[in-house]
C-alpha cells in the first residue's frame, strides 16, 4: 500500500464520521419513500471500485431487506434503449466522481421512465446528481491517490446506514 493510500484509509474513519452529521437525514428520509413504495427489486448502476461498493449495499439489501438487487449493465439503457419496466423501482448510481456519461445518461433515462433515481456520489455538484431525484453525498472530499480509497469506505457507510433505517 502507497502513503497516499495508507493516508486516506487512516482518514476514512474521520469522512464516515463527518459523512454520517450531512447524511442522516436524508438518509432517513429516503429510507421511508423506499418502505413506501415498497419496490420488487433495487437497480445498482456502476462500474470499477464503485461497481464493488454496489455489491456491498446488494448484499445488505437482500439479507436485511429481502429486496433483490440487480446489477444493471448501462449498455442496455444507453445504447439499446430497451425497454425497461422500471416504474417506482430504485436505480442507485454510485460514482466516486459522478461525472461517466454513461452513467448519468442511464440514470437520466431510468428517472424519464419512472424509476426512482438516486445518486450515491463523491463529487459534488456533479451531472449524476443533477440526473437524480435524490442524491446522497459521499462527502469523502478529494481523493489523492490511486483508488478511490475514501469514497469506496465511505459508499460501504452510507449503504449500511440506508439499510438500517430501510428495514
């Protein structure tokens, strides 16, 4: 492990801890339109370390929940437009820096078609958070080396605290 990375993951306790004060409500808040629309199934959209944090939160989602999670290819909404029933289901984007086309085009497309649209993201001010009905800040702030260390740790805490309040 580099410095750099070393340095971010001694840091992580510190983002989650500041992270949890500007998440929690809306946390909750969002954890009480999910147990009212009481959706059939969770859609994750992402790709790299964020795909792997996504993983994360599907577990948690169908053990503590019982909602299945599917992992939704962004191809199939981006280039062939097919023709997904999406209404009132979550669409989770998680990005460390919300800023793939693909992504926020997909995020833009499932929200046209009804989904619920959420952005779990880093960067603020992002277009994945202006395509999304809810945004929920990583607030990880800058990442400094190689991978996404901070916001990897930080997607794990918001996605643990999301199914607590959900269940």
């Amino acid at each position: 492990m580099n410095s750099k990375m070393l340095e971010e993951a001694l840091a992580s306790a510190d983002v989650v801890r500041h992270q949890l004060t500007v998440l929690e409500p809306r946390l909750i808040d969002l954890a009480q339109r999910l147990r009212q629309t009481a959706p059939h199934v969770v859609l994750s959209v992402a790709r790299g370390s964020s795909d792997h944090a996504a993983s994360y939160f599907a577990y948690l989602t169908m053990q503590h929940v019982g909602v299945p999670v599917a992992s939704l290819p962004m191809s199939v909404v981006t280039l062939h437009d097919s023709p997904l029933r999406v209404e009132n289901q979550p669409a989770i984007g998680f990005s460390q820096s919300g800023q793939s086309p693909d992504l926020v085009d997909s995020l833009r497309t499932l929200r046209e078609r009804g989904a619920l649209t959420i952005a779990m993201v880093n960067a603020e001010g992002s277009p994945l958070e202006r395509a999304c009905e809810y945004v929920l800040p990583l607030s990880a702030g800058p990442e400094l080396s190689v991978a996404a260390t901070k916001s990897f740790i930080a997607t794990l805490s918001a996605s643990a605290r999301l199914i607590a309040h959900w269940q």
